[in-house]
C-alpha cells in the first residue's frame, strides 16, 4: 500500500512542476511600426513564469537584430526598439529597400523549447518635401523653333528623399502664374502631361516683335503627401537670320520701315546726290545679329541706267556719272537693292525717284509707292488683311441687327375689312352679298317717291310705266313706313345680329330653371332616329311671308 502512495505522490509532483513550467503568453503574430518611431518604442511584453526567451531575425540579422532590445524586468520580458528604422538611413547606409522584418521567438523552459513566428512591418512616413535639383533654371530657345520643340523635362530635375516602395513619390508637376504678366511663359509653352513636366513651346516665337527677349516659367513639384517645392525657368529667345534688311532713317514711324527716295538735279549736273529726301540711302539689318549690308542699282524706268549712276556698296551713296539731256523725260526711278552679307543673303528694295529740274512733272506714281512692299516681311500685309476682316464682321452685323429690329417693331398690315366695328365673317359676307331673293327685298325709297326721282331727270320724262293702284283696306300709310323701316333696320343689322347670336349660342347654357311655352314632346327625346337639319336663310321660302310684302298706297 505505501509503494503505491509513494508513486501516486511522484506523479503528482511531477505534474506540477510541467505546468509550472510551461510558456505562459506569445508574442503576437503581427505588429507594424513607423519608420519614424523612436527608441523605446514598446512593441509587446511576455511575463517569463520561469520560462526563458530569446529572438532572432531570419534574414540580414547582423544589419537590424541592434534596432531591437529583449530584456527581462521583474519577470517580464520587453520587446522594444533600439534604433529609428529609418528607410532612407537603412537604404543609403545598406542598398536595402525595407518593408519588413520576419522574426523567430523562443520560449525554452524544462528543457522544452517553443517557437513563435513574428512579422513586423515598418510603414514608410512622408518626412521630406519634394525639391528641385540646382534650381533656378536656364534655357535657350531660337525664335525659328517649331511647335511642340521641348524645352525641358522636369522629373529629371527633381527628387524626393522619402523611400516610397509602391510608386514614385512625386506625383507631378505644375506651371504657376508668373508677374509681371508681360514674362509670363504660359502664352507661348505648355505642360501636356504633369506626372512627367515635360515643357514645349505651343506657339511661335518672334524675336522682333519682343521687349524683353525672354519669358519666366513659375514650376513646381509636388508629393503624395501634398508637399511641394518651386523653382523658377528663365527662357531666352535667341534672335535668328530670318528677317531680310530694312531702309530706316531717323524719325521712321513705322516698323518695319518702309521709304522710298527723291531727289531734284539739272540735266547737266555730274556728281554725288547729296540733297535726298527724307535722309541718305541707308539700310540697316533687322536682325540683332547686324549683318552688314551691301547697295546695288537694279533697274530703272530708263535703259541703260547704270551708264548714268553709280551707287558706292558700302556707303549707299548715288553718283550721277553722266549728264542727263540725252533723256527725254521729266522723272524717272531707279531701284535700290539691299543685301546681307550673310549666308542666308535677305535682301529689300526701295525706289528712288529722280526729278530734272526745268521739266513738268506729276511726281512719283502710286505704282512706285505700291511696290515698295516688295522684299518685306508680311506684317504690314497681315495687319491690313485683319482690318479689313474685322471691317467686314461689323458691316455684316449691322446689317443682321438692322433686319431683326424692323423685324421685331414693324406694324402689321391692316386690312380694310379689320377697321370694321363690328368685324367680318366670311359666311355673313357671302349671305350679305348674294343676290338670290333680290325682288322681294324692301325698298328704303317709296315707290311714289321713286317714280317722281325719276320724272325730275331729263332722261326719265315722259317714259314712266302707268300708276298701277292696288286698293288697301287694313293698312294705312304710316304702316306702310312702319314696314319699310322695320325691314330696313332688320337688313342692316342682321351682320351684327348673327354674329352676337352666334356668341350666345356658344356661352347660353341650361340650367334647369328655364320656363318654355308648350307641351314637352316625349316621343321626341325618346326616339333615338333623330337627325340634326340645319335650316339658313337661303333654304327659307320668303316669298309667302308678310312681312317681305310691299304695300302701295291707293295715294300714288
């Protein structure tokens, strides 16, 4: 019996120093950090129960187990960091891009040995803005550049410091409003796409045309987290070889110049032309490269012109190198040409309009004056082709609103029959105007009286038919123009009586309170084979009713 106490006792005790120690807690499966979390940083704690606990990384553990500490404190053990995990340190300090730490935790106790598998994740924080690198930027660009010609491209001049795993940390580019407006380059170059900040010129240059010679570009950059850095483009236009020379003096108003010569000499007078009007011959290159320009005579209105002048290449100035009274003619031009003396060779023409004194003469034609445009840029020419566009736009929208406006406040037109009182019904009219019955319409006039109208006239003397007499009893005379007026005033107002009847006839409605002569009919409301006759004045027989009756006086 005492041996089987004694065992019982053993296996008892033996149980309890198992379950005293057994691992007691687990580290949790997984946890995430910010790159940005400082040391001391408490990731979880283990309380050791006699128990003991160790980690170790599974990858590149000589690189990151010093960014941790383990250590035990009255019976706990406390996992926490040692070191910022710090992307951007870690990736230019080792090439690795982290994202996170897989991790093995032990817990051995009574010789038995548990382990635990431990992910952390380190989550990236958005610490730097983004910049420009070397900023304020300069570029060049010629005024002959063609459309869509890149000027930059920014994402190659920009960086973000912060490690972003997923994407590009730069989301893109802008173009900002530049003062004062007159540099703004947002009128002549664009940014089709802003994740790359590529910049291209949109619409041509003009170096000439220019103030300034240059325009500002406002950029920016901007982050995922909405930080952001500018920088400013200063663009040169560079001047080109691309306009031809002009003739100028001082005091030209207009740009380009445009001038034509005169001069005034006796027929017999040999040497410089020195008295032109409005200045000497000069000629100067457009172009900001300054070119110089050589002169040369082309033509004239007379042969052989060169027999007679000379013009110095270099100096413009003409010399009359022969009389000139062999020439019949009060006036004359010749052609002057200008030419750069470059590889291109841009050249313009001018005139110069020779008078002999002594000579009638109209002066310069109008076709000279046309012409000097030759050889010019087509400045002057588009300008005018505008004008005279818009001229046209005007004249035509005035006319246009000239229509609309008689439209909109003309009068109607007003027919006679709507001056009318009464109106007009095309049915009454036709009824008023029939002749049908005519006979038995009543006369205004009494025959008595018509037949004494008649016998006043020369004409009607002597040819009257004899008085027929009809004898009455019942009427008397003034019943007679009783009839006559009843009559003549049931004509003339039946036009107004029709129309008003009719009106009634659309607005009267029974009411039920109405009161009718005579006996109700029940047969006739309940006889369903009824059909609507309409009876007019034309389909009444007139001629047996009293009241169309002519009555005569025994009197005439």
């Amino acid at each position: 019996m005492i041996p089987q106490i004694n065992y019982f006792f053993l296996l008892t005790l033996s149980f309890i120093s198992y379950v005293n120690s057994q691992c007691t807690g687990a580290p949790p499966a997984f946890q995430n950090v910010l790159e940005t979390d400082e040391p001391g940083y408490e990731l979880f704690n283990i309380t050791s129960n006699n128990a003991v606990w160790s980690f170790e990384i599974t990858r590149d553990e000589k690189v990151f187990k010093p960014y941790f500490n383990f250590d035990l404190h009255n019976e706990t053990y406390y996992f926490s960091i040692n070191q910022t995990l710090d992307l951007e340190d870690i990736f230019n300090n080792t090439g690795i891009r982290l994202t996170s730490i897989m991790m093995k935790f032990y817990c051995k106790s009574s010789g038995l040995t548990q382990n635990y598998d431990y992910f952390l994740g380190v989550t990236e924080v958005n610490e730097f803005p983004p910049n420009f690198i070397n900023p304020p930027f300069v570029r060049n660009i010629t005024e002959d550049a063609s459309i869509n010609t890149q000027l930059i491209v920014l994402s190659e001049h920009a960086e973000d410091k912060d490690l972003n795993q997923s994407m590009n940390e730069i989301q893109g580019f802008k173009i900002h409003d530049y003062v004062p407006l007159r540099l703004d380059g947002q009128t002549k170059f664009e940014m089709p796409k802003a994740q790359d900040g590529l910049i291209r010129l949109k619409t041509p240059l003009d170096y000439e045309t220019m103030d300034d010679k240059l325009y500002m570009l406002n950029v920016s950059v901007q982050d995922r987290g909405g930080l952001m850095d500018y920088a400013l483009i200063t663009v040169n236009v560079i001047d080109v070889d691309d306009q031809p020379p002009e003739f100028y003096y001082e005091g030209c108003q207009t740009k380009p110049c445009s001038i034509f010569y005169q001069t005034s000499v006796a027929d017999d007078y040999v040497g410089d032309l020195t008295n032109l009007i409005p200045a000497s011959i000069f000629a100067r290159d457009r172009d900001t490269l300054g070119y110089p320009v050589s002169y040369s005579i082309v033509n004239g209105d007379i042969a052989n012109i060169t027999d007679y002048f000379r013009i110095d290449e270099v100096t413009g100035v003409v010399t009359i190198v022969r009389v000139l009274k062999d020439i019949d003619i009060a006036s004359f031009s010749l052609t002057i040409k200008a030419e750069e003396v470059s590889t291109n060779r841009h050249s313009t023409s001018t005139f110069l309009w020779v008078t002999i004194l002594g000579r009638a003469t109209d002066g310069p034609s109008t076709q000279i004056v046309t012409q000097l445009v030759r050889g010019e840029d087509s400045t002057l020419k588009s300008a005018m082709i505008a004008l005279g566009v818009i001229i046209f736009i005007i004249i035509i929208v005035f006319i246009v609103s000239i229509f609309f406006v008689r439209k909109r406040y003309r009068k109607p037109a007003i027919s006679p029959l709507d001056l009318s009182p009464a109106g007009s019904e095309k049915g009454t009219d036709d009824e008023d105007l029939s002749m049908s019955d005519s006979d038995n319409w009543p006369s205004p006039i009494p025959p008595g009286k018509q037949e004494r109208i008649i016998a006043s006239l020369p004409e009607g003397r002597g040819s009257l038919p004899p008085i027929q007499y009809v004898e009455t009893e019942n009427e008397t005379p003034s019943q007679y123009h009783q009839n006559i007026t009843q009559s003549t005033l049931q004509r003339t107002s039946s036009k107004r009586s029709r129309k008003r009847n009719r009106e009634n006839e659309k607005n009267e409605m029974y009411d039920g309170t109405r009161e009718y002569e005579g006996t109700a009919d029940c047969e006739f409301y309940t006889n369903k084979d009824k059909t609507k006759i309409k009876q007019s004045s034309k389909s009444r027989n007139v001629e047996l009713d009293p009241k169309y009756w002519i009555t005569v006086d025994n009197n005439y």
